[in-house]
C-alpha cells in the first residue's frame, strides 16, 4: 500500500539525523512511542536529554486525471523535538527544530520502493509547547507523493 510505503520513506529519512553541536545525542522514538523510554539529561546546560516524536499525518488521496488510475498524497509528519523543561531547555529545543527541519530541504525526494516522495512545501518550526515537565517544539514536513 502506497500509505504504508510513504510513511516508511519519511521515517527512514529520519532515523539519518544527525544533530550537529551543541547538541549531543538525540534519540528518536519508535513511530507512536508506546515503548519509548525519554531519555534523562546529564545536565540542564548541556543540550543532553533531547528525543524526537514522530506523528504522521496522511489525508485521503484524491484521483489525478481522466481515468484516476493515479492517485494524489498528501499529508505531513511531524517531528516534535523534545526535552525536559529547565533553564535552557527552549535554546536546546529550538536549535534541534532547526536542524530537523533543515534535515527536510523542500523539494526533497525519497523513494521506497516504487513510490517517490516530495517535501513539497517548507519545513519549519511551530510554538513551543509545554506539558508534563516537557517542552516540544513541533517541526512540520508536508509531503506529497502520486502513485
């Protein structure tokens, strides 16, 4: 299934973040997280303790063409960068944001298997968010993909 395949591709794209200093090791939960286990910073000053959520978001493919033998995807993922609330918590956040969505140039293309993903607009960070004892900063990724 094209939906299934879309997902995959994004998520694949994900997994080869790599986030550049000052941040250190960012770890990135399992699609849903139900078995994910947050991370614990060293220290509220050292950009240690982040994880990234992922959520995907797909909406219903419409027909392309005369005969509708193509369909048209669309829909985003978003990367919620995470971290426990501290003194530094929103520097640190904000800079991963920066870097995923940078991670996610417009116009990007991924493939898995037959189909092609698009990042079809520009990724950029939404408001931070705090909950929890947890700050999140969410980063949208539109796509679009035709198969």
């Amino acid at each position: 299934m094209s939906d299934d395949k879309i997902m995959l591709a994004l998520l694949k794209r994900l997994e080869t973040f790599s986030p550049t200093s000052p941040i250190g090791t960012v770890q990135i939960a399992e699609y849903g997280g139900e078995t994910f286990t947050k991370p614990t910073p060293k220290s509220v000053h050292d950009g240690t303790g982040l994880w990234i959520e992922p959520r995907w978001f797909p909406s219903e493919p419409s027909r392309v063409g005369f005969t509708g033998a193509v369909s048209n995807y669309r829909g985003y993922l978003q990367a919620s960068c995470c971290i426990h609330r501290g003194k530094w918590a929103a520097y640190y956040a904000g800079i991963l944001a920066s870097q995923v969505a940078a991670h996610f140039p417009k116009a990007l293309k991924l493939t898995e298997d037959d189909v092609t993903v698009k990042v079809s607009g520009d990724t950029g960070a939404g408001s931070a968010l705090e909950a929890d004892g947890e700050l999140r900063i969410p980063v949208i990724i539109r796509y679009q993909a035709l198969a």
